[in-house]
C-alpha cells in the first residue's frame, strides 16, 4: 500500500486496485482510519480528535491530488506523493 504523504506522525496512504468510493488510509499511534475523499469524513476506524481535525484540514487542502492518487492507484500507476502541511 503506496505511502502518499506522512505528517506529525501520521501516514497516509492508497491501496492499489481498492474498492468503493474514492478514500484513503490513515494511521497514527495505533489508530487506523479510511477517509472518504468527497465527503471529507471518516468511513471507518477512529483517530484521536487532534489528529483527526489535522488530517480533515489537510485533506481540504489536497482534495484533488487524493482523487488523483486514489485513480492512478486504482490502475495500477504509482500514486505519487502530496506534501504534508505546512
């Protein structure tokens, strides 16, 4: 599963070939979460508030690069990596 960004101690990533709506991955001290791209909320999993606040807030940032690493991964293509916050 290709990393896509990391950031105070959060991962992000993509699956290759996934199913369902577009989303991503996320993991953090022991947490996992599945973010849905275009609805900016949690599917599954759960995060410490903090970090998620944190991520919501980046993934506003980011929108379109995630549902363009969500679609080349979906091919098979390398994801590509989005900049953690500044």
């Amino acid at each position: 599963m290709p990393e896509i960004s990391r950031f105070h101690g959060i991962v992000i990533r993509v699956h290759w070939r996934d199913h369902g709506k577009p989303h991503f991955h996320v993991e953090c001290r022991g947490h996992q979460a599945s973010i849905d791209i275009e609805k900016l909320q949690v599917n599954e999993g759960d995060l410490p508030p903090r970090v998620e606040r944190i991520v919501l807030k980046w993934a506003g940032s980011h929108r379109h690069e995630l549902a363009e690493a969500w679609r080349k991964a979906q091919l098979g293509q390398d994801p590509g990596k989005i900049a953690p916050p500044k």
